[in-house]
C-alpha cells in the first residue's frame, strides 16, 4: 500500500479535494437538496479513485522518459520498485470503481463519468505534441467542484463553473512555474511544456496572467450567491498565496519551487475552502 501511495503521489490530492468540497456544500447551501452522508463519501471515493487512475496512468506513460531524467529517475517504475504491468492495472481497477460509484450517485455522474475519465487520463499524453498540456491537467483538476455539485443536485449551475475556471487557471498557472525545472531536458527530449516553448522569463509572465484570472474567477460568486466576510477573507489569503509563490521563484532561480508548488498551494486551497465552508455555516 505505501508502495501504490508513493505511485500516486497521493498528497497531491490536496489540490483539488478542498474544492471537491466547495463545490459539494454550495450545492447543499444554496438549493433544496439536504446533505447526505452517502452522497459525502461516494463523491469523496470518486475523487480518490479517479485521482489514482490519473497518477498511476502518468507514471504509467511516462516511465521511459522518467527513467532518462535525473529529477525522476528514483519514481517507482523506473526504479524498480513497482512494474508497469502492476500500475496499469492500479489505473484500470480505478477506473472501474469511478465509473462503479457514480453509477451509485445519479444518472448524469454515470453518464458523464467516461467523459472525466478521458479528460484526467489524457492529460498524459498530451505533453508529447502540446505545450498546452499544462492547461489540460487544470482542467481535469477543474472538474472537482462542478463534479461535487453534481454529486448533489445531478444538475449543472453557474456559480460552481466559476469555482472550476479559478482552478482551471490556478493548476495551470502553478503547474507551468513546476515545469521550469524540466525545460532543458524537455528541449532535449523534444517534449512540449511552456517553458520549452518560451523560456523561463515568458513562462512566469503567462503564469502570472493565469493567476490573476483565476483571483478574477474566485471572486465572481460573490454576485452570484451571498456571502459573508469569511468568504472575503478567503479570497484574500488565497490571493496572498499566488502572489507569494511567485516571489518565491525566480527565472534564475529555481531552489524554492517544491516549496511554491506543494506547500504554497496545498496550504492556498485548504484554508481557502476551510474559510468558504465557515462562511456557509455562518450564512445559514
């Protein structure tokens, strides 16, 4: 188990499971379904289970090109310490519980859920012939708040779609200031990634426009549900976050990017989503 943990990163999740949540209580706050326990945890299974296909499949795809660069070599296919017939595998039984738990939820999860798994597992792909892959990985993040809100309502609505094109942004801007590090070696290989394309000056540029659009859609609910201060406070920090992460990387000089990446985020989207879900108890 620590070995398939290790797989599929699975601290990762922490960047799209607290707007799983957002998305889920909106639906319950703002519209006649009551909140179900049951409806809590299966979308909180769909996240895990569609995040695990997404990661074993990248590992997957990518082990012989893991394999040649030195940032990571040591992940566990081309290490040794799990095969690529062992991962793949991981990646089909994951698919299948997904596609198992919406048929659970309501029709339009089950129907929908081929259509995410698509998106979520593509995204491997498409560094080999885009440079846009970067926004495809924010868009498979995208899909956990209007998923969530599904989970309750089994009906789509704006707001949600906001909460998606913030993230959208966010994973893509973030994952761009990641990609730095690879841009020589991604040249080389003759991979596609922002960096590659543009260098490491333009890189950060679009990141940081990708990052003031996503502050732009984090603050659009606000006409469109009511809220509270604690809402504003969460834009705030969540704001001071993406500024903070970049000033922490430099396009000569690249020590601090684990640290923008994982830890600036990961703390970006929890106390962020913990300031939504207070606001919502305090405006009921």
């Amino acid at each position: 188990m620590k070995k398939y943990l290790s797989l599929v990163t699975f601290t990762h999740t922490i960047f799209a499971m607290p707007f799983a949540f957002i998305g889920f209580f909106l639906a319950v706050t703002t519209t006649d379904h009551p909140f179900s326990w049951q409806k809590l945890v299966m979308m909180v299974f769909c996240m895990v289970f569609a995040r695990n296909s997404a990661m074993a499949f990248n590992r997957y795809l990518d082990r012989n090109i893991d394999a040649k660069n030195p940032r990571t070599k040591q992940r566990d296919i081309p290490a040794g310490r799990i095969s690529p017939a062992a991962a793949l595998t991981f990646t089909l039984s994951n698919c299948a519980l997904f596609i198992l738990t919406t048929w659970f939820i309501n029709s339009l999860c089950f129907y929908l859920s081929p259509v995410a798994l698509l998106v979520v597992l593509g995204y491997s792909a498409t560094k080999r012939f885009t440079a846009l892959c970067h926004m495809v990985l924010g868009l498979g993040l995208s899909l956990a708040p209007i998923g969530a809100y599904l989970v309750v309502t089994g009906a789509f609505a704006l707001t949600p779609v906001f909460f998606s094109l913030s993230v959208l942004c966010w994973v893509s801007g973030f994952d761009i200031i990641y990609a730095l590090q690879d841009e020589d070696f991604d040249r080389g290989e003759n991979l596609h990634s922002i960096p590659a394309w543009l260098g490491k000056v333009n890189a950060l540029r679009l990141s940081t426009v990708l990052h003031v659009f996503s502050a732009a859609f984090i603050m659009m609910p606000v006409f469109f549900t009511n809220v509270g201060v604690l809402y504003y406070v969460g834009i705030a920090f969540f704001c001071a976050m993406l500024i903070y992460q970049h000033l922490l990387v430099k396009p000569n000089d690249l020590s601090r990017v684990n640290i923008a990446f994982m830890t600036t985020n990961g703390i970006a989207s929890v106390v962020f989503a913990a300031f939504f879900l207070m606001d919502r108890v305090w405006m009921r």
